[in-house]
C-alpha cells in the first residue's frame, strides 16, 4: 500500500480540518487500519481509518449495513439514557456521496471512525477492574440490543460460532492436510476429535428453540472495549465487523476464554497459561449486572459452557489455520496459530475439570 492509494481514499471522505498525518494503528489480526490527524480552529482531531479485509468478509456492503444499523440503534439508546454518543459508541463518518463506506479504484473497501480520545484499549488484563468494566460493557451491549430485530442482520461470516459445522470444517482440514503438517500435530487434533459432543451442546438447544437468537458482538476480548483513561471505566464496546445474529453465551465465553487467563493469547511456555477462577467470577458479575436482567434463566446457566466451547473453537480454528497455511489470522512468527492453539486447548482442559465450581458462580450472581 502506497502513499497515492491512501491519500485516494482520504479524499473520499468528509473530514473537518486540515490533514496532518496518517500512521498504522492498533494490534488487530484481521483489517489495515490507520489513525489520521487532522488540525482544526479548536485544536487536533483524529479518526480511525480501516481497509476491510475482502478475504475475511465476503460481502463488505452487508457487513456494514449492520454496522450502520447497530450503531444508529445504540446512539438511539444512548440519547435516550441522557449519554454522550460520541464516545459510547462507534460514530461512522460518511463519504462524501453519503455511503457509511468507500470502494477504491483497486477494489478495496475502507471505512473510517471518529477517533474516542482520552480512552484505551488493553490487549491484556492488567487489573481485575479493566476486566469486570468490559464484562460490565458486553452485558450493556447486550441489554441496550435485546429488543433489535436480530433475524434482519447479515450474518457475515456464515456459521462464524456454529461450532458443529467448525468441526466438520476441521476434519476436512485434517483430511486434505495441504500444507503437511498434521503428522507434526497430532496430540492437538486429537484433543479435538475426542471433543466432537462438546461442538454440539449450544448448537443444538438453539436448534431447539430453547435459547433466542440475540445480536452479539462476537469477539468480545477485552482490547474490543475503550476504557475511559480518567475515570477507569468502559465507555465503548467497538470492532463491530462481527455484530452478527447468535447467543450470548457465544459473546461471555469468548470474552473469559481471552481474559480470564494468566498468559497472553500465543504464549509459548505452557507452564504460565491456567484457566483464572477468579478473573472468572469478576466478569460473570460485571456481565450479569451489565445484562440487567435480559438474558433468560437457560441463557444464564449455560454461561458456564459458553467459556468453555468458545475457548475450544478458537483453539479448533487457530490449529486449522494453521493446517491451511495461515490464511485467515495474522502470524508474526512460524508456528504462530499453532502456539495459539495450544493455549486455548490448556484452558479448556482446566476450565472441563473447574466446571462445578463455574456453575456455582453464575448461580451466585443471577
């Protein structure tokens, strides 16, 4: 990407000021985004530039239909709670032909933010409190959307947590083995063969009817929540590119399989990585408190199975990548998803044998 493209795009948006600077910002795997500056009479201003990535999201116009639908319902939400809607959720800035996106001369899609200043993202629990705001955060997502029309979402990335069909997906990238790795990784997929009834515990109760389909996040780690630099608390859920139709066990389970955790993501030594009880119960009274009482009895008590089958997919999903050759998450060094995977597998085998002990939790909260 060259100076030329990026200043193409720039002029394609409504922006106040003058230009100033245009630098790579944040640690996402999946889109390229920038942060512009721009000088105005009352000082610095500055938005968030992203090119989505076309390989990933298949239909960029539908997922930013729900992007568009769920930030204007929010900002709804927000004025009627007397908040500040510039900082609370994701603001869009059109283009100047009034689009909520912009298609280059090369194809590709970008789409642009304001930039919510005085505010940050963490990659890693520093501090129980950042980790139960971001609880706090999810359920207030989830209760501010409890009555949006779930079914009129795109789902963008189709069967994204159907986790019976990411099993049926893996056996095929086991079985086709494109890039001749698997023999190298056999302990691994073996977890997950042996693991094929758990893909089908939330599945099949939605199947049933018995747990409602709800607008979720659908990546809700804790560096997809701003936190307010000077008060300390959640101000803004972001990243909505997943804002699909699904459960909210999905969106709790894989904010604990990211947070509640005593390693980083891709940690290498296994001997730091173990399932955090504690870190654990401060989110389900966060989430619990930030629902406000949306989610049904059933919804609540499969929280617990939430953390542990999200935590099984991503780890499912990091090792087919891997198998595959690295297509869909971004690696920074060899063997990167495979490392990835490995963690997620040591949570879920702590999290199989601390699962009495996560229903008593919930149990004491709802």
């Amino acid at each position: 990407m060259d100076n030329r493209e990026i200043m193409e795009v720039i002029s394609k948006f409504e922006f106040d000021g003058t230009f100033e600077e245009c630098i790579p910002f944040g640690s996402g795997h999946i889109n390229d985004t920038f942060r512009l500056t721009y000088t105005t009479a009352e000082g610095m201003k500055y938005y968030i530039l992203q090119r989505m990535n076309k390989s990933v999201f298949a239909n960029p116009e539908e997922l930013m239909e729900n992007v568009k639908g769920v930030t204007s319902w929010l900002r709804k939400k927000i004025q009627e709670n007397g908040g500040d809607v510039e900082r609370e959720t994701l603001n869009l800035v059109s283009d100047k032909e009034g689009h909520p996106y912009y298609k280059d001369s090369m194809g590709e899609y970008w789409r642009v933010y304001l930039f919510i200043e005085n505010a940050t993202c963490f990659d890693l629990v520093e501090n129980e409190n950042d980790f139960y705001q971001s609880a706090v955060a999810f359920g207030h997502f989830q209760r501010l959307l409890a009555d949006y029309p779930a079914e009129t979402l795109h789902e963008t990335i189709k069967d994204f947590h159907n986790t019976v069909v990411r099993f049926q997906n893996f056996c095929k990238s086991v079985e086709t083995d494109v890039c001749g790795r698997a023999a190298d990784v056999q302990k691994e997929i073996q977890f997950v063969m042996e693991r094929e009834k758990l893909a089908h515990a939330l599945c099949d109760l939605q199947a049933e009817g018995k747990l409602p389909l709800r607008v979720t996040h659908n990546d809700t780690k804790l560096n997809n929540v701003m936190i307010d630099d000077q008060t300390g608390k959640a101000i803004c859920v972001i990243d909505l590119d997943t804002v699909m139709p699904g459960l909210s066990a999905n969106d709790f389970g894989d904010s604990i399989r990211f947070g509640a955790t005593t390693a980083a993501e891709d940690e290498r030594n296994l001997s730091k990585v173990h399932f955090d009880l504690h870190l654990y119960e401060v989110y389900v009274k966060g989430f619990i408190e930030g629902c406000g009482g949306a989610l049904t009895e059933l919804e609540m008590e499969m929280l617990p199975m939430g953390a542990i089958l999200m935590t099984f997919e991503c780890g499912m999903r990091f090792l087919a990548d891997h198998l595959e050759g690295d297509h869909y998450f971004k690696i920074h060094r060899e063997n990167h998803n495979l490392d990835r995977c490995r963690t997620q597998f040591q949570l879920v085998s702590e999290m199989e044998e601390k699962l009495p002990e996560m229903k008593a939790i919930v149990e004491k909260y709802k």
